[in-house]
C-alpha cells in the first residue's frame, strides 16, 4: 500500500510537470501588441518572443516563462520604460530573459529602479533558475537585480550605466544580495557605480567578465565561499573590492589603471589570492593629496589569507598592510617598478617566504652564487627611514639629503637599530612568470582600448 501511494505522488508530479510542458505554447507577438496582457494570460512554460520594436512600459511577469526577442542579427526587441520604474519585474521563478535591449528604466536607487529586478521569495524560500541572458541594458539605476535568488544564471549582458550622473547616482550593474549556488559570466558592464556587487552571498561563481569605468570592478560584501576568477577590470578607482568577507577564492584576475586601489582587503579572512595580475595604479594628478597613493595591494585589518603567484606592477605602492594585517602567508609574488614595493605599518616581524620560496623584488640587489634562483641575503623591503617618513610626510623633502644617506648606512652596518618589518630570506632572482611552461603565454593584460564614447569624468 505505501509503495502504491508513493508511486501514485510520483505520477501525479510527473503527470502535472509534462501536462505544463504540453500545454505550453510559444506565442509571436509585434510592438503593436498588448505585452503585459500577454504575459498575464500566459501559462508556465511559454515561450514568447517579440518582434523587432519598441516596447513601452514596465513589465511584470509572474508566470514560469521565456521572454524573449528573436537573436537575429539586427533584429532588435526594446523594452522602453520610459524613465520610471523597472524594466522587467520578475516574481516568479523558472524565469528566462534573453536578447532584449532594455533602456530607460527608472532613477530612484531607494526603489531600487532596475533594468531586470527580482527581489522577494516565492513561498517563504529562495527563487531558483533564473536565467538573463544576451541582454543589452542601459539606463540610470540598477541594471540587473537579484535578491533571495538560487542556482540563476547570468551571462553575456552587456549593462551600461550614465556618465552624466555622479558615481554615487548611479545604480551598479549586476547586483546580488542573498544569492546561492549561482553563476555571473561572460559580462561586460561599464559607466555604473560598480560592476557587480555582492553582498551576504554563498557559493557563487564570478568569472570572465569585463568591468571598465567604473568605482569598483568587483564589490564584495559579508559573503562566504565564493570564487572570482578569470575576471578584467580597467579604468576604476579600484578593480576589486574585498570587505568583511571570508573563505574567497580569487584567482587569475587582471586589472590595470586603477587611480586608488588594484585589490582592496578589508577584514578579509581564510581566503586565498592566486595568479592575478595589477598594473598600473595611480592616484591622478589632480587627485593627489597627501596620503592618497595607488597601492597594487592594500591589505586592511585583514588576516589568516595566502597570496601566491600574483604580479604588482608598476603601482605607487606595490603593497601596503596595516591595522592587524598578520597571519598572512605572501610567497611566489612579483613586485615589479613599484616606487614603493612595501608599506607595512606594524611593530611585528612578518617572514614572506614559504619552504624556502620567497619573492621576486625589481629593487633586489642581491646576487645568486649558487645559481639556484634564490637570493644569497635576504630583502627588507623598509627600513626605520621608511617608518619616519610615513608618519611625517614631510620629510619627503629631505629624502636626498646627506643626513637620511647616513642613517641608512648606519641601519644597514648596526641592524639591531633596525625596526621589525617584513623579511623575505629567500627572495626570486626572476619573476615568477618566467617559470611558466614554454607553450604558455606569459600573464599580460588585454590591450582595453576606450571607446571614443566614453569619457574619463565623474567615476
């Protein structure tokens, strides 16, 4: 009898989910059409494609549904909402979003305005299987908005946000709050706030999407076990920004021409930092005020994290780590044209170098008698020089002077004057990346050309 009843449950669902797929219809519709009728009379499973054609208004779909627009070439569907509200509300789950151009959604970033919104859950759990994608979206607020979502998909949107707004005035492109076990890839999103913004998140993957002028690359807040990986960002004041977060896993990212920041770690913890490549980060002429410099690395209150194999190139300051920034396991790193390769303000030693592997420093001037790669004499990076200098800037001015020459000299032959700071006893004769196999390509940067569209004002 109980094995009856559980093969009558088993019918029963199998019977309803295929009787939805049979009764599902794809419908063609034209901009002449009533859409929003549409998509309330529509049922779970349908697929509606719409004609080349503007669109207008804010759309609501609350069945189990594909929308889409036909992906020919020139062919191009436009959701219009004529600067208020949001593009496209979604209040159900199973829900595709695929090849529109979605324009002129609304401002009110406290409604949280998006081009593509969903936010409640649907029978007190999580909404699963979203799927946006091949969407192009462009308007002032949020672009695509995703709260108490699991297991969606987001790939090759294209989000643009408006440079004629302030940074803060503007929603961010993807954002994702209370989000599991989802997937964010292959977008490209620029002129928002910040590319994409994670916040109270688990067990997503963040990969191989590009972010350009922009406040923030990647905005990580209060979440778990994510991994970014593979990602580009450029022209940004910071291409990754890590705060109150534990268990990341950061791998093979690249970003360049950041004016503040390359990564930014704030109360980051039990993570690992692997393969990325900073370049570039510079604090603007007209920017600079005492005490704001580009650091490739800027590890804040941070700690119990391993940072391996990434490259630091030609940033003001190629690390700097401060306010409890300890435990911390930095080895296999290139340091390379950095100005200032270490800022380290602290009164505890640090040993950055693991089971005899420490790294590679452009300003080492040590040398390598047995020709085993490693250094002879260890590198420190700073000395008490370093140290009086950070705590009175001024002194900037008499960095050349006979006096400072002196106590160097007199540091480097009595170093039991030498204050504690980072010690590297088995530094790189080479950078890390000239190891690599002989078929693969050396790290480097795309070649992120600015479209002539943009402009450099207002991130």
């Amino acid at each position: 009898m109980i094995f009856f009843k559980k093969t009558l449950i088993v019918l029963f669902v199998f019977a309803s989910f295929y009787g939805q797929q049979i009764n599902a219809q794809e419908i063609q519709l034209s901009a002449s059409d009533n859409l929003q009728q549409t998509l309330d009379n529509s049922q779970d499973g349908d697929v509606i494609t719409l004609a080349a054609g503007q669109y207008l208004g804010n759309f609501i779909i609350s069945k189990q549904i594909t929308l889409r627009g036909t992906g020919i070439k020139g062919d191009v569907a436009i959701i219009d909402s004529q600067n208020k509200g949001h593009g496209i509300w979604l209040k159900n789950s199973h829900i595709t979003i695929e090849n529109l151009t979605i324009i002129n959604w609304g401002d009110d970033l406290t409604e949280q305005n998006s081009g593509i919104y969903s936010h409640d859950k649907i029978a007190n759990k999580k909404v699963p299987h979203l799927t946006i994608k091949n969407n192009i979206l462009i308007g002032d607020g949020f672009g695509i908005w995703l709260n108490q979502a699991d297991k969606a998909t987001v790939s090759h949107n294209r989000i643009q946000g408006n440079l004629a707004l302030r940074s803060a005035d503007r929603g961010n492109g993807i954002q994702i709050a209370n989000v599991t076990n989802s997937h964010i890839f292959h977008n490209e999103v620029s002129e928002t706030r910040d590319g994409v913004y994670v916040i109270s998140s688990q067990n997503n993957m963040i990969e191989q999407n590009t972010m350009h002028h922009l406040r923030y690359g990647i905005h990580y807040m209060y979440s778990y076990d994510n991994t970014v990986k593979n990602n580009i960002a450029y022209s940004t004041r910071a291409g990754y920004a890590l705060m109150s977060s534990r268990r990341l896993t950061i791998t093979g990212n690249k970003t360049t021409d950041s004016e503040d920041y390359g990564f930014l770690l704030n109360f980051i913890t039990q993570s690992t930092f692997s393969n990325n490549h900073i370049k570039n980060v510079w604090t603007k002429p007209e920017n600079k005020v005492l005490g704001r410099d580009g650091k490739g690395l800027f590890v804040y209150n941070s700690g119990y994290n391993t940072l391996t194999g990434n490259i630091i190139d030609s940033a003001e300051i190629g690390i700097h780590l401060t306010a409890g920034s300890e435990n911390i396991k930095i080895y296999g790193n290139s340091f390379i044209n950095n100005p200032t390769q270490v800022k380290y303000v602290s009164n505890k030693k640090q040993e950055w170098s693991k089971d005899g592997k420490g790294n590679y420093w452009s300003n080492y001037l040590g040398w390598d008698m047995d020709n085993n790669g490693i250094g002879d004499i260890i590198f420190e990076p700073n000395d008490g020089i370093d140290k009086l200098v950070w705590q009175y800037p001024e002194m900037k001015m008499i960095m050349d002077s006979p006096a400072i020459l002196i106590l160097r000299w007199v540091q480097r032959q009595f170093p039991v004057l030498k204050p504690p700071g980072i010690k590297d006893s088995h530094p790189l004769m080479l950078p890390h990346f000239i190891h690599a196999d002989k078929n693969e390509k050396p790290l480097s940067l795309v070649s992120n050309k600015t479209p002539t569209r943009l402009k450099e004002e207002s991130l």
